[in-house]
C-alpha cells in the first residue's frame, strides 16, 4: 500500500483549507525581515527593534486563548476569514505608518489577526473527521505549513533586494489572496461546519480549569522550550563556536523542511494505533536525545545526525499532540481549547529562546545543550502518563 494512501480520502474541505494554508503560509516573509526592516529601512536601535519583536510576540499571546474561545461562539471558519482579510489589510498598511507610535499599533494588530487564524483552523480541521483520522490531518497541516514556510523567507530574500516595503506588500496580497479562497469555499455556507455553542451552565468552567488540559501543556512547555533553540542557540554553536558558515546553518532548516515533507504523513500514518501518551513521550524523549547530542557533535554529519533525530521527535509529537488535545475538548469548545494549546506554543517558543541564551552566554553550550536533554526527559516522563478519553465522538459536520 502507498504510504500517502490512508490521506487520499480526507475530505475535500480539508484539502481546501490545506491549500489556503499553503497559500497563505508561502507569503509568510515579513516577520522574519521584521527586525532587518526596523534597523535598515527605518534606522531603528536594534533594542528599539527589538521591543517591536516583543510587542509581536505579546500580541500572539494575547490573541492564542480568546480567539479560538470567539470562533467557538460566531464560527470557525469566519474567523479565520476575518483573520485573513485583517492581516493582510495590516501589512499592507504597516510600511505607511510614519511614527514609532503608530507602527507599534500596526505591529500588534498585525500579530493579533494573523495568530487568530491558527486556533479556528485547528478546531475546524479536526471537525471535519473522524477521530481515527484527525492525527493524518494534523500532520498533513503541518507539511503544508512547513513547505510555505520554506518558501516565503527565500523568496522575501529576493524581494528585498527591491525594497524592504515590498516584502510586507507582497505577503500582504498573498495572505488577502489566501482570503478570497477561502471565502468562494465557505460562500454558500456549506463547507462549514455549524456548531453552535453548547448550553452554558452556571458552574461550566473554562478551558484553563481543566486539569488534564492544564496537566498535558504543561508537561509540554518544557520540551516546546528545547524546540525554541533551533533559532536561538543552534546557530549560536553552529557559527560562532563551531565556524560553520551561515550557509550551513541553512542547511539545517532544508534538512528539517525536507524530512517533515517527505515522511511525517506516513510516519503518523504509520503510528496512527499508538495511545498518545506512547507519542508524545518517544517525541520529547527524540527531542532532548537530539539536542542533547548537539552539545557533543563537531562535525557536519554529527550535526545533520542531531537535527534528523530531533526532527523525528517533531514529526512524531506535534500532530499527536494536537490530536491530544482535540480528544480532550468538548466538540463545541474545540476552539476554546485549541487556543490554549497556541498559547502555550508561543509562550514556549517566545521563553525557550531567551533562557535558552541565557544558559549559553552564562554557562557555556554546557549547560545550555545538557539543559536541554534535562528539560525534554522532563516532559517525556511526564506525558507517558498521559491517556486521551476514547474517540466516542465524531464530527457533527460528517455528510
């Protein structure tokens, strides 16, 4: 049997929304010119730019847990539409804004609508399946996310040779593109699942209260901290202790993309019988293995080593982790629940890389690599306890 075939038969509204998010994900090239943009093109102090990073990453936690609670209420796939249409009108806008006032507004704004999209389309993607099927989804999600992300910065890079402007206008029209296709999807109203709301009552408590959620992120942060280091202190130890060029440390990122397109769908399809706490275990253990080893490696095949065990441990948790998490929620909250599982992804990624330099410049790769393996046994022996409640529900959306 192929090892793509258990994905030919998802539904074709979840290609659809693959596809949007491809299209989408491809113009992702303004954030990662964001800072060279601020310094070069608006003579900004790089700590002046650097508070502009912060005020991004405020705005993608302040936006994680309340958006996917709102599309639970007005519709997924309409916030993810508003989400669209609005980042993109802000990128469009943001080159114009003239004083550092009004480009810190701009800045939030844009991190605000643009993370609003992440929750609602988790929640709608894992309502479109089956159960059985929902970890397929994820990881075909995150092929398509990765495989625009690979392109986006590289063509950014070509487009800043024309202006840095130019770059938030071209991400700007491909993420309004992005938008126009998905609204003839959802025109009709019948690509769209209709959860209503379940019934309030009076001691419903929300998402945040509840323990196993709250138990299963948690467990999760300190790994999610380790995965930050890929752009924090791995091209630190990769350029300026190890004297790779920057080429290379390219290479590393190609080597990731590469592995995640080719084998993450099948590998999950693969596992697709395995309890998820067997998952997410192997995943963090596969991360604090590969870091770990990164502290050790000298040469280029040891690092290329360390990077595809660590990729393993990604292609391996991630989409069962979100799996996880859609097991946990109820069907009419799932947005409410996906983004508190956003929140704690940017609360990782945005606190992993700053203790991660902190433990590097202060103790040397030492103890930033060996905290590292530290921090992912620490969630792996955590999430082996976990177990998901059994799939008893199936999508109310099911034709």
């Amino acid at each position: 049997m192929h090892p793509w075939s258990g994905i030919l038969d998802l539904p074709r509204r979840v290609w659809l929304l693959c596809g949007c998010t491809l299209v989408n994900r491809m113009g992702t090239m303004a954030f990662p010119f964001l800072a060279l943009y601020l310094v070069q093109g608006r003579h900004w102090t790089p700590q002046a730019a650097g508070t502009a990073l912060l005020v991004y990453g405020a705005g993608n936690l302040a936006a994680a847990p309340f958006s996917g609670r709102l599309a639970d209420r007005i519709g997924h796939g309409l916030l993810i539409r508003a989400s669209l249409w609005g980042s993109g009108a802000m990128l469009l806008v943001l080159p114009l804004a003239v004083s550092p006032p009004l480009l810190f507004g701009a800045i939030l704004l844009w991190a605000l609508l643009s993370q609003a999209f992440w929750p609602s389309s988790m929640a709608l993607l894992s309502v479109l399946v089956p159960p059985r099927q929902r970890r397929a989804v994820f990881a075909l999600h995150r092929l398509v996310t990765n495989l625009g992300m690979a392109v986006g910065p590289a063509l950014g890079g070509c487009i800043a040779m024309a202006g840095f402007r130019w770059v938030f206008w071209v991400d700007g029209l491909t993420t309004l593109a992005s938008a126009v296709l998905l609204t003839l999807v959802f025109q009709s109203g019948a690509a769209e699942p209709r959860l209503a709301p379940e019934a309030a009552s009076p001691g419903e408590a929300p998402a945040w209260k509840d323990l196993s959620l709250v138990l299963l992120l948690l467990s999760c942060l300190p790994v999610l901290m380790v995965f930050a280091q890929s752009a924090a202190v791995l091209p630190l130890w990769l350029v300026r202790d190890l004297h790779f060029s920057s080429r290379f440390f390219g290479l590393v990122f190609t080597l990731n993309t590469l592995m995640i397109v080719v084998l993450e769908v099948a590998l999950n399809l693969a596992m697709a019988r395995w309890p998820h706490g067997s998952l997410l275990a192997l995943g963090a253990f596969l991360f604090a293995l590969g870091f770990g080893l990164t502290g050790l490696a000298r040469s280029a095949g040891g690092i290329l080593l360390t990077v595809a065990i660590w990729t393993f441990g990604e292609m391996i948790m991630f989409p069962a982790l979100a799996d996880a998490v859609a097991a946990l929620s109820p069907p009419r909250r799932r947005g409410e629940y996906m983004g508190m599982f956003a929140f704690t992804f940017a609360l990782g990624t945005a606190v992993g890389p700053w203790l991660g330099v902190l433990a590097y410049t202060r103790g040397g790769p030492g103890l930033a690599w060996g905290g590292c393996f530290v921090l992912g046994c620490a969630s792996a022996a955590a999430l082996c306890r976990f177990r998901a409640p059994g799939p008893s529900e199936a999508p109310e959306d099911a034709p």
